[in-house]
C-alpha cells in the first residue's frame, strides 16, 4: 500500500513556463516532506522541504505547496529550465521516523 | 564535492557470488541508510543504522546483511548473488547536522551502486 503517491511519472515542460509537480499521501502523521531530484546514475539530491505546520515554502524557482486537509503537495518551478529535467522525488515522514518516498516523476524541459 | 562515498558505482556478477557494497561518509552522521530502486519505481528502504553496532530491517524485505563498526562505515553485503537482486542500490546518511530550515532531517545520498547479476 503506497503511502506515498506521485501520480505522474512522467512531464513535459516548455522552457521558460511554470511545472507543477503533485504528491498525494494517505497517513495524516506526516509531518515533514522533501522533495528530491535525480539525474541519471546519480545519487537524488535534496531539493526543499517544508513542515507541517507551514503551507508554502520558497527557495529560488523553486516552492513547495502543502495542503494538509487533501494530503497534497505540489512543488512549483518557475521559470522551468533545461537543467531541471530529471526525476523528481516526494517523500514523508511522521515525527522520528524513517522517511517514505513516492515512485517519481520525470519531468522533461525542452528548450 | 560527495560526503558520502559508494563503491562500486557500477558491478556486473554471476549468480553465486558473494558481493560487498561499500558505504563511507565524512559528515559525521549517525544514521544511516540503505534503499534499493528498481527503475520508475519508489525508493524502498531495506535497512537502517541509527549509530554502532545498530542495525534494523526497512520495510523491504531484503536478502542482503549489513554491519555498522565504524560511525562513517555502512556496508551492505549479499552471500549469494541472484539475478533478482539486480537493481540500483542507493546509500543515504544523517545527522543532528543535517537539519534544514523546515527542521527535517534532511537525507544526503551517494551517486549509488548499479548491480547486474546474470
């Protein structure tokens, strides 16, 4: 049972315009989500995060939208660039646990 | 610059094989972490060390064993390689220092081990 869900696996973005990628989770501990990227025959790296306790985080192009009464979080990035195509991981965690990770999107920028 | 170190990157065996992913980090961390990720699918999380000689299953279930002497050290090791075991297999660490501004124990990862068994 997937607790952690990333519906798209796979995005395609214009250069320059906004991608919006989703994650959807079912346990209502969660209380901390990371967002990665990974490159091929690479470790994923991290992105940004938020809590709980907060809707919206920003870092650069890049924002994290939480919506803790649909079990929603969205990461935003804007302007979209070439360098941002990868696979984007989700992944949650209740307080003191280990995290959860969604199966991935790929998002594709084309210039 | 990597903190965390995984070799091989990539390994290439036949079925029978012992084999050793190795896992080092320079951060200092306590915990540490092995996933395994088959491609388009979620990162799975097969075991875990919360410090020395500390170890526990994720929630995968894993034919693999792993061992904690060292704080920086986390190997992972398979007595007899099956080609089921082909996957890349994605080592990950942290620390009271690896807190970002959210206040999560943010996971640092190495560049990873491919392994192919035939």
């Amino acid at each position: 049972d997937q607790q952690v869900k990333q519906n798209s696996p796979s995005l395609s973005v214009q250069e320059g315009r906004i991608s919006i990628l989703n994650c959807d989770y079912t346990n209502s501990m969660f209380d901390y989500f990371l967002w990665y990227k990974k490159y091929p025959a690479e470790g994923p790296t991290f992105l940004i995060s938020i809590s709980s306790i907060k809707d919206k985080n920003e870092d650069g192009r890049f924002t994290v939208f939480l919506n803790k009464s649909a079990k929603h979080l969205s990461l935003h990035i804007v302007p979209s660039q070439p360098g941002d195509s990868a696979v984007y991981f989700c992944a949650a965690s209740a307080r003191g646990q280990n995290f959860v990770f969604g199966p991935g999107t790929r998002l594709s920028v084309l210039p | 610059e990597a903190d965390i170190y995984q070799t091989p990157r990539y390994l290439v065996i036949g079925t029978g094989k012992k084999i050793t992913l190795e896992c080092s980090q320079t951060m200092g961390h306590d915990k540490m972490y092995w996933y395994q990720q088959d491609p388009g699918m979620e990162l799975h999380l097969i075991h875990y060390s919360y410090g020395v000689n500390s170890t526990e299953k994720g929630d995968l279930s894993s034919e693999s064993t792993v061992s904690r002497i060292r704080t920086e050290h986390f190997p992972l090791t398979l007595e007899s390689a099956r080609p089921s075991h082909t996957s890349q297999y994605l080592c990950a660490s942290s620390g009271a220092t690896a807190r970002d501004s959210s206040g999560a124990n943010v996971l640092t990862f190495g560049a990873g081990s491919r392994l192919t068994v035939l």
